[in-house]
C-alpha cells in the first residue's frame, strides 16, 4: 500500500497551493460577503490548469485523468477559499460529462470555453418538490420532431445567475410515454428561460437560483449520453464530486484550524497561553484527527475512481463524515476565538455559514448514508421499493 503522491500529483499540489496560498487567501473574506462573481479570479485558476484535470486530453495538463490530483487542487483551493473550491467542483463535472457524453457540437462550443473559465454551465437537478428522492423529478422533455421542449423548474441551481449553460435533468417523453431521465445541456439565453435568485446565508459568491423552463426548446443534439440515461451519467459523476466536496470542507476547516492554533498561542489568560490549556489544545488535536481520517477516505475514494474500482459507498462514507467533522471543527474554532469568532470582522463565521452548505449539496447525510448501507447490505436496506 503506497500513500504517497507522485510527481504529476505534487506538482499540481503545489501549484495550486502556491498561488491559493498567496492570491486567494487574503480576498476571501471580501469575496465571501459579497454577491459579484470575480470572473477574473475564477480565470486565474483556469490558467492554473486545474479546470482541465477532467476534461480530455486536449485541456488536461496531465497526461492522464487523474482524480487524487483533482482532489488536490480543490482542497487547496479550499484552504486558501471554500467558495472558490466550489466554484471549481462543477467546472470539473460538467466538462467531463460533456466530454464523456456531449454531441460533436456541444463539445465544440462549450467545451474549450468552460474550461477556459470564460463561460460556465450550471447543473440542474433539484425541483422545488423534490430533492433527495431525484428520481421523483417532473421537469419534461418532451420529443417533437428533430427538437426536445422542456417545461418545469429546478431550484437550488449554484451559479445560476453567473451561468449561460445548464445540464437539466428532464423526464424524457417520446411520443406520449415516459422513457426515462434524461440530461440536456440548456443555453441559458434560450426563449422560454427564466431565472430567479435565491438569497442565502454563505455561498454568496456563487450564489443559487431557481430555474423556469417553459417551452424550451432544445436540439436533438443537445441530449448528452442516450435517451433515459442521466442517472448513470450524472450519478456516475456524484461518486466523484462527493469526494470534493467534502474535501472542500476539510481544507477549509483545516486552514481554520491552523489559523486559531496561532490565535490561541498568542492569546493569553489566567497568565498563560490559551494553548497551554488541554481544554483548548484538546478539541485542536481531535479535529486534527477527525479531518486527517476523512481527508484518508476522501483520497481512498478518489484513487479507487482513478482505478477504474467501484467506490459509490465510499463516495457516500466521504460526504457524510467529511462535511460533518469540518463544520465540527470550523464551530469549535470559533468558539476558541471567544467574543472575536463571533464577529463579522473576522473570517470565523462566515468560514461556518459557508462550509455548511456541503453538508446539504449533493446529497445530505441521511442520503449517503441509505447508499452506504444499500452499497454494503443490499436493496433490502432501501427505504422504498426500486423504481
Ligand atoms: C449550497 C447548495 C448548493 C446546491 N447546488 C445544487 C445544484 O447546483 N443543483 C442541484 O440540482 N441541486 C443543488 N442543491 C440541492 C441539493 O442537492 C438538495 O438540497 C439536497 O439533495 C436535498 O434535497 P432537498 O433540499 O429537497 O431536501 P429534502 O429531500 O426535502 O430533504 C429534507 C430533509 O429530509 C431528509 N430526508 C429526505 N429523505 C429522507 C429519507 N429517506 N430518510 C431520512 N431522511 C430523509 C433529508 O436528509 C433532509 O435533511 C444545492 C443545495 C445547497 C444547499
């Protein structure tokens, strides 16, 4: 067994680590209260490479699709700016669908430019009526000659307002039946498109939107993969992205643990200290632990992905415990911060409104924890009967 990182994989570590460390810690918190997308960060990253990682050959600066490195580069992302990290997790999603699934046409016009950071393409899943159980969507699309016509709403769409694509899951009708789930990418300038934000507690930067289709119009080639194959697609792509973003929770929590490990050494009181006291040193030192034992799972899942092995339930084990143990740790560290983690003025709560957030996005706990028992045990441990 080999828990090293290779050469490529270093590299990539450091890179982006270099460049985070140093150009997008400073601005976090700035950028975190605010609503505007800086455009311009975001194509700084771009050229870092990262956004081509899974891409395809012609925009990876790997020679090979590599998903520990991924993970690399969206926890350091994550040290130095949670939100950027997230910005990031859908870039790498929807390019490898696209590559992976696109028409010839789609690949063409979308995907040079979302990897260029010069566009973006949202991903719509989530319906007002559902979440968790996906499979319930009613979002249609419905066949008319050459063309799909979507109708519905999606809702909790990240980057919605900063996106000019989508990939909409849509329940396909073919001549009057329903022939499955599939997924469509949607230009957001379409006729019949209309958006609507959704003010939220962190996750500013991105922000979330609600998404109206109403006779949407879309060419035959704007399906990716076949007819009524989104859940093996896109889902396919969770087992991937739950990884990341529970490591973007991990890098985040691990910077604010390093930043109120040099808070508590400089604070003192009762003569001392604060990091002399057990009762401060302590929950430092299990956090440490905690998030070292989730970050292990994260690349387990992720190497397992790289190797072609079948990892859903370690995907799932990742998402719950990771998002969990860092917003652990972002709470205890405010709360060792005493009056000032409490203030808007320093980074401490707005760290925990952001980081939050993946404890619900891509799945909340009870969600992962279904697959992990399904993964391991069988249908048998469903809570419903498999439609
Ligand atoms: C910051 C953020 C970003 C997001 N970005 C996107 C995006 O870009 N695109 C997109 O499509 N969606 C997005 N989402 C939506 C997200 O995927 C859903 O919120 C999530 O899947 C939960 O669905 P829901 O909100 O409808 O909750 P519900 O499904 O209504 O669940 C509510 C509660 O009930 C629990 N619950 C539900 N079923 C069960 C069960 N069988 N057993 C036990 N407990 C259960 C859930 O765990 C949850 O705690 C985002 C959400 C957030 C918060």
């Amino acid at each position: 067994m080999d828990f090293g990182l290779d050469p490529d994989q270093l590299a990539v570590r450091d890179s982006v680590r270099t460049f985070a460390r140093a150009e997008l810690a400073p601005g976090y918190l700035t950028r975190a209260k605010s609503t505007v997308f800086p455009w311009d960060v975001h194509r700084r990253i771009a050229d870092l490479g990262v956004y081509g990682l899974l891409a395809g050959p012609e925009h990876n600066p790997l020679d090979r699709e590599d998903f520990v490195a991924a993970g690399l580069a969206i926890e350091e992302l994550a040290y130095a700016d949670f939100n950027l990290a997230n910005v990031a997790i859908p870039v790498l999603l929807m390019s490898s669908l696209i590559r992976a699934h696109g028409s010839p046409r789609v690949k063409d016009e979308w995907l040079a430019p979302l990897v260029a950071g010069e566009v973006y393409v949202a991903f719509g899943l989530t319906e007002p009526e559902t979440g968790s159980d996906a499979a319930a969507i009613t979002t249609t699309a419905t066949v008319d000659g050459d063309s799909y016509v979507l109708s519905g709403e999606k809702t909790s769409v990240t980057m919605l307002a900063n996106a000019q694509g989508m990939i909409v899951a849509a329940r396909t009708v073919r001549g009057g039946a329903a022939v499955g789930v599939s997924a469509f990418l949607v230009p957001l300038d379409s006729p019949g498109v209309d958006k609507s934000d959704i003010p939220d507690t962190g996750w500013k930067i991105m922000g979330r939107g609600v998404l109206h289709l109403d006779g949407v119009r879309v060419p035959a080639d704007a399906l990716l993969g076949p007819e009524g194959s989104a859940f093996g697609t896109v889902l396919n792509g969770f087992d991937f992205t739950r990884p990341l973003l529970a490591l973007t929770g991990i890098g985040c929590a691990q910077s604010t643990l390093d930043l109120t490990a040099e808070y508590v050494r400089n604070r003192q009181a009762f003569g001392s200290p604060l990091s002399r006291f057990e009762g401060v040193s302590f929950p430092l030192a299990e956090h440490l632990t905690t998030l070292e034992a989730a970050r292990l799972l994260c690349y387990s899942a992720l190497w397992k992905r790289t190797a072609g092995e079948r990892h859903t339930a370690e995907a799932a084990m990742t998402k719950w415990y990771g998002p969990l143990m860092a917003s652990r740790a972002v709470k205890d560290c405010l709360l060792l911060h005493g009056n000032y983690g409490y203030s808007e003025e320093f980074s401490l709560e707005q760290r925990l409104r952001d980081v939050m957030a993946v404890e619900i996005a891509d799945g909340t706990a009870q969600i992962q924890k279904i697959i992990i028992a399904r993964e391991r045990y069988g249908k048998d441990f469903l809570p419903y009967e498999r439609r």
